[in-house]
C-alpha cells in the first residue's frame, strides 16, 4: 500500500493548549562515538525538531562537552547515566561503533518493556545476536539499508533490492518487529502483514547522516504517543518530504543531511 499524505499526516499528534513539555515524550537516543559525533548530533536533532518535549542524547563521556554545546536543546550525558533517564522511548545506533560495551547494552534494552528503535550499528551489533533478539521483550523498530539488511538476513544486497516487500515482510513476521527498510521507495511492514511503500523523497538525500537524522524523527513520534507502526510511517513519510524541502531550496547534489533537519518544521506545518 502507498502511503497517502492526507492520511499519514492525520498521524501527527494534536497538540492541547494546556501542556507542557513532559507532555510530548521523553525520548532518549543511545548514539556516539569518537570520530562519529556527527551522527549522535543529527539524530537528536531529528528528534528536537519533530516535536519531541524531551531529548536525551546518551554520549561517551569524552563527547558529552563538544556535544552538549552543539546541540544546546538536547540534554546529553554519558553512557553510565543512562539508567537516571526515565525514557518513554529509546534510539539505539547511530555513529555508536561495534564493540563489547555497546553489545552489552543492546542486550540489556532487549530486555526492558520499553519500545526501541535499533539503527546503523545497533543492527550490525544485532546481525550477531538474533537469538537474544528473537527473546527481545522491548517492541522494536528496525531501520535497515540494504546493506544492513543483507547483514541480518545473510543474503546479498541485490536479492534484497529485488524482494524489497517480501524480505521486510517475513523479517517483521518471524522477529515481531516493525521493519523500515530504507532506500528508493522506502518499506514500512509489521509482523501482522501490512506493508507501506512511501512516496517522498529524492537522491539527495543519499549522503551520510540522513538515516541518523530518521531514526530520531521515528524515537520522537514514539515518544509523542503514536504507535511503532505509525511512529515509523510518519517518520518515514516526513523525511523525505523535507528532503523533498531540502532538495527545492539547495538541489540534490548540494544538500545535506542538517538541511534536511532545518525542512523538518516546514514539512510538518
């Protein structure tokens, strides 16, 4: 099924007068590393700017200084705090590196009732461990590329790109997780069978830290109370419309990915 703009962005939370920022989620994104500060910053500011109340951004301590200046909207702190943070959603991966310290997380947020958003490293951590994923109490979203994608699923990118539909499908089936497979037509599919192909969108946005700056947009839905399925759709459907945004004021070969972030606002209203 397409998605259609007048009903994905009847999935935006309204907003009441009488609210305040606890009223729109406390989200907290698991992000960093040295060399890969960049993708911490995009996604929390992903998420800052699709309407979440609170962002935490969970950081190696080295960073947390350079990062909490750069972002002055984000509440950072460094990893061995992130058990103060009482999150009503969780983002796990962008810029996070492969290593002992970061699969000992993942494996303990498998663990927890709370809804998790597993992206860029977090899967390739995850490709290694799908037993423990298989047992995963946490409802997840996975946010695959392809190339993830043939990681989780050993097979090769061009037999993904050729079943892009089927692969997501069966993923979500047999982990009861929400599948957004990114790329050209983007693929949103839940484990009950319901598929979604989006529309927005261009090749500009094939530059590196759009996918950070999804993964924050989708935690911020989340946290804003809209189901994973319509977390990920809305996400998904938004982004490339400020891609779309990005790509009408700067054109494809020169945008960014903090262009796309700015259009986000304007994609929402």
């Amino acid at each position: 099924m397409f998605m259609l703009k007048n009903k994905i962005l009847n999935l935006l939370p309204k907003r009441d007068p009488d609210t305040h920022k606890g009223s729109y989620g406390r989200t907290l994104i698991i992000a960093g590393s040295s060399g890969m500060s960049g993708a911490a910053i995009l996604a929390s500011r992903g998420c800052v700017k699709s309407g979440a109340g609170l962002t935490y951004l969970a950081v190696p301590k080295e960073l947390v200084n350079f990062i909490n200046t750069a972002t002055p909207e984000v509440i950072t702190l460094p990893f061995e705090q992130i058990k103060q943070v009482k999150a009503d959603v969780i983002a796990f991966g962008p810029g996070l590196g492969i290593n002992a310290k970061a699969k000992i997380m993942l494996l303990g947020l498998l663990k927890l009732y709370l809804p998790l958003i597993i992206d860029a490293d977090g899967l390739n951590i995850l490709a290694s461990n799908l037993k423990d994923f298989k047992k995963a109490k946490a409802k997840t979203i996975i946010t695959p590329h392809p190339g993830e994608m043939a990681r989780l699923t050993k097979k090769s990118v061009n037999y993904i790109q050729e079943n892009r539909v089927n692969i997501a499908l069966e993923f979500a089936k047999e982990y009861e997780c929400i599948v957004v497979l990114k790329g050209h037509r983007t693929v949103v599919a839940d484990p009950l069978g319901k598929t979604y192909i989006n529309q927005t969108g261009n090749p500009g946005m094939a530059s590196g830290g759009v996918g950070d700056v999804l993964c924050g947009m989708i935690a911020a839905f989340a946290g804003q109370g809209l189901s994973l399925l319509d977390a990920a759709r809305l996400g998904v459907f938004v982004h490339g419309l400020a891609g779309d945004l990005a790509a009408k004021q700067k054109g494809e070969y020169g945008m960014v990915a903090s262009d796309l972030v700015e259009q986000i606002p304007y994609a929402l209203r």
